[in-house]
C-alpha cells in the first residue's frame, strides 16, 4: 500500500469498536464495583506494543527508535489474506492502489522487505530477492540484541478484515491461511501471529474462529521441538459488548497464549456526543461520556468467558480522540473541518499534545480517564497521560492481568512523558517483565541472510 494515501485509513485498525458506521450503541455493561477481588499475579509482566509498516514514511519513526528494552514483545502490522486462495501475502499493492475486493490485496514490501536502513546497499536491497531487508531485517537484529523481545506478524486489522469473510468460511482456505501463515512466519522470522479479525458477526463465524485457531496451534506446535520454545498465537479483542458477545471465548482461549485488549476507541467521531476514550470505568454522574468502559468488558471475559486474568494484555491508546464545538464530555459537538496529526480528522497522536490552549488537563480517576478541555475554542480531547496510565497500571496489576499493550508505539512520547514507560515502572521495571526466550533460528526461511542469522550485523 502507498502509506501516505492510507495513514489515515490504516490507524483505525487498532480500533476496539467498529468506527465506520454510526451505530445507536446500548447502554454501557453495568459498573463493577472498583472493590472486585484481587487475583493472583502471574510471574513476569506482558509489554505488547504494536507498530505499523507505515511508520517509516509521515512519522520518520523506524525499528531502530522501537523501546525494545521495555517491550516483551513487537507487533508488527499488518499481513494480509487473498480472498480467493486464502493465503497470507506480504507484498506490494495492485498499481500502487488499495483495492478492498482485490484479490491481491497486501501490504508493503517495500517497507517490509526492501527499505535500505544505514549500513544497507540502497541499490542491492531494493533489487534483492536472495536476502531481505527493511523493517523485517532489523526487527530480527533487534531480536539479537533483545533477547527477551518477541516479534510478531499481526493479520488482518480492520481495514483487510473483510477480505478475510470468505476465508473463515471455507475449510479449504482456512487450511491454506494457516500453511502460508506458518511459511511467512518462519520465512521473515517471527515469534508468533496475532489475529485481528474485526469483527466476529455470528455463532457460525465463531465455530469457524475457534477451528482456525486450533489448526494455527497445531501448526505452530509441530515446529517446536518436544514442546520447547513455542511460537505465540494471540488474538486482538474488542472491548464493545456487541462485538465479544458473539465470541467463543472457552474455545478460542485454548489455543491462545494472550489476548489483547482493544481497550480504546470508546468515543470519536462516530458518536452523537462528546465522550471519554479509554476510561476504566463508567461514569455514575454523567453515564452519556462513558457509553463503554474497561472494567465491565474485562470482567465479562474473566467471569463469563473464564479467560484467565493473566493471559489478558490490557490495551491503552497513544493517541486522542478530539470533540469541537462542545461544552465538555457527554456534550453534543461538530467536528466539521476539525484538525489531527497527519490529516487523520479528530485524532491526534499522544506526541503531539498538549495544543495550544489545551495544557490544563482533568482527571477524573473515578473513571479512570483523563482529557484536556479549552474554554476558549470548546475543544475537547481524550487521551491518557502518565499519571491515568499509571492508575491504569495499578488497577491492572490489581485484576491480576498479564500485561498491557499500546497502539501504537510510534505516537508515544519520550523520557518522563513516555507512557511506555511510565506503565513498565508502574509494573516494577524492566526487571519485573517476563523475560522468556525469542527466536533466531529459522533454517528453512527463503532469505539467505535470515536463515544464516544475519552474520556480520
């Protein structure tokens, strides 16, 4: 894809809650009491930041820049499916454009495969098919230096989820998705998959979820010798009780070693009223800023799902959600012509904030929120700072959840700001991460480079 036409469009793949269509939303889960019960602790906090092959090009923000001391593990975005064959492509675009009902549909190779980082030959790498280069090159470099840092290939996203409907449906191509998933995983070096199908829409969807994920494990499982050093199956879930509540949480959760939480996108644009993005908890005092919340969902994955605490990543957003021409949350608004970081309307990278005008921030730690509000020009934007991530961090640890996850880590600030870092401290520092083994052997990927370690790097 060409990352300077699609920025915008690819960034809503993180998406918890479906943007595209203004849908009347029920009433926010009934509030647990912040009182819930202490779960156990598991050993060794998740840190899952996801990155998007686009990063290198608006933001200038490479694998090189990635925290990898505070990540557990990185996943990259995205991998695509063709519809028709139901395998798992990373390539180039059709003539330099984004089809949806293309059946060759797919994502950056030059970004992917081929982008010359320094030190690499501009001309070789661009012409190379023998070795592989770009993002995918220096992530496994990153691995080397990192040994604690897993890397994953994330598929699908919102935006190529509709490619995959047809796939899902059919035995015969889910069988194909998973042989061409485990051929890329292995060819460009990855630790594991994440499966970002938004959304499951029926019983049937499900039942067919819960089989491709069988068979991913089960492909995963037999590349690993006598059971040590598995590959990584995880699933990126939604937050909406309209969207989870067609899952099936018992037969996914077998076969996944985590999940993570798409615990933002709460409120944009798509909404009637101005509200609260990522809050923890919903709003007694004013229930219309806070039409979803964490909490609710978290708890309905644990008591309902009976997904265990520590396999759950809870995901927080590094970037806002901004309301013009309101009077504060829970407030009509008109975002007609409004502003965002790299002309994404009404969203705002973390790293650009505050705005002028915009630097008295409120908190509201009943919720678990926070958002800055300018009198003056009556704007409105929601987004976490180090001390709501902190609060956020807390109350994780206090559910006993597995980690926390960002989308995504190239909007994040740097030093004290960092919310990347301010959540690694909340859970102990680098020191309190898990602190399992990557891998660097991969002898039957195409790359010549790859397969022999990337000697001399």
């Amino acid at each position: 894809m060409l990352c300077k036409n699609f920025l915008s469009f690819i960034f809503l793949c993180g998406s918890a809650v479906s943007i595209a269509f203004a849908e009347k939303r029920p009433p926010y889960y009934p509030t647990v009491p912040h009182s819930s019960a202490v779960i156990p602790k598991g050993d060794g906090k998740r840190t899952v930041g996801y990155m998007g092959n686009w990063d290198i090009f608006a933001r200038k923000y490479f694998v090189t820049d990635v925290p990898a001391s505070q990540l557990t593990h990185l996943i990259y975005s995205f991998g695509s499916v063709n519809n028709v064959t139901g395998e798992v492509q990373v390539a180039q675009p059709l003539d330099g454009k984004f089809i949806l009902t293309d059946t060759r549909i797919l994502t950056d190779e030059w970004a992917d495969l081929q982008y010359p980082y320094p030190g690499d030959n501009s001309s070789i790498a661009a012409a190379n098919t023998t070795n592989v280069y770009g993002n995918i090159k220096q992530m496994y470099l990153l691995k080397k230096k990192n040994r604690s840092l897993k890397t994953m290939l994330a598929l699908l996203g919102w935006g190529l989820s509709p490619n995959f409907v047809p796939v899902l449906a059919s035995p015969t191509l889910r069988a194909n998705f998973v042989s061409s998933a485990i051929k890329v995983m292995t060819d460009l070096g990855f630790d594991g998959l994440d499966m970002d199908y938004e959304y499951i829409t029926d019983a049937t969807e499900a039942a067919n979820m819960v089989s491709l994920l069988k068979d991913l494990r089960q492909a995963m499982d037999s590349l690993s010798t006598n059971g040590s050093s598995p590959y990584l199956l995880s699933y990126a879930s939604p937050a909406g009780a309209p969207k989870y509540s067609l899952m099936d949480f018992q037969g996914m959760d077998k076969h996944l070693d985590f999940w993570n939480f798409m615990g933002y996108d709460y409120a944009g644009s798509w909404d009637a009223v101005s509200g609260h993005a990522s809050n923890v908890f919903g709003s007694k005092d004013n229930p219309a800023s806070t039409q979803f919340n964490t909490s609710s969902s978290i708890e309905h994955y644990i008591r309902v799902g009976g997904v265990s605490p520590s396999k759950i990543n809870l995901g927080m957003p590094l970037y806002a959600r901004s309301f013009s021409n309101t009077q504060g949350p829970g407030k009509a608004y008109n975002n007609t012509g409004a502003a965002g970081s790299f002309d994404e309307a009404a969203t705002w990278d973390y790293k650009a904030l505050p705005l002028p005008g915009s630097n008295a921030t409120v908190y509201n730690l009943d919720i678990g929120a926070s958002y800055s509000y300018d009198p003056m020009s009556k704007l409105m934007i929601s987004f976490d700072t180090p001390k709501n991530a902190q609060f956020k961090a807390s109350w994780a640890q206090k559910m006993g959840l597995g980690g926390a996850m960002w989308w995504e880590i190239s909007q994040d600030q740097s030093g004290k700001e960092s919310l990347i870092g301010t959540v690694v401290e909340t859970f102990g520092g680098v020191q309190a991460l898990e602190k399992s083994l990557n891998h660097l052997d991969y002898p039957t990927s195409k790359y010549e480079n790859l397969r022999r370690g990337m000697p001399g790097c």
